[in-house]
C-alpha cells in the first residue's frame, strides 16, 4: 500500500497531519533499517551529500537516490530517516524532501 522506505505508521500519521509519531519499530521497514550498520565515516559523507543536495531546493526520493548514486540506498535511507527523526529534514505533503533550518 505504501511504497517507501519510512515507516509506514509514521507516514500514515504525517498524512493525517500528525508529525510528532516515532517510528513505530516493528513494520517491515523498521525492521530492516535495524539491520543496516554504517560506519562513521560513512555517516558524516552521507550525511554531508544529503544537505548539499538538499541546499538549494527540496528533491523527490528519486532525485535524491540519484544525487547519492555513490552510496548503497539503504544506507541513504537509514541516513535520512535519523535526520528526518532529528527534525533536520522534513517530507512535505507533495512527497519532497526538504532540509529545514538555515539554508
């Protein structure tokens, strides 16, 4: 019913306008995020690709997975839900990513 690497009771929550849920832990994207490990160093390269995409203009999972090609999309993903549950990053409604904060 939902295609996307987030969990999927966070989303449903998001589109009923409720963005204070955590990530529920036990569906099958949960689940699979707990078994992704990256390395530190990974982490902070991620992380610092993310935000350079994410500096100018809000992209579609698409284009961001596009921009980190370099990198396994699980690790993006893993990467992107900590700063989206860090309030870094937010999903707006139409399905973008946008960084939050000071551009």
């Amino acid at each position: 019913y939902i295609k996307d690497n987030f969990c999927r009771s966070k989303i449903i929550a998001t589109y009923f306008n409720d963005t204070n849920v955590k990530p529920c832990g036990i569906c099958d994207n949960c689940l699979k995020e707990k078994n992704i490990s990256v390395s530190k160093e990974e982490f902070e390269m991620i992380r610092k690709e993310i935000n350079q995409t994410l500096c100018y203009n809000p992209v579609n999972s698409e284009q961001l997975m596009q921009s980190l090609k370099s990198f396994k999309k699980n690790k993006v993903w893993k990467i992107l839900h900590f700063l989206q549950e860090e309030n870094l990053v937010t999903i707006t409604s139409d399905g973008l990513i946008k960084k939050k904060g000071p551009r």
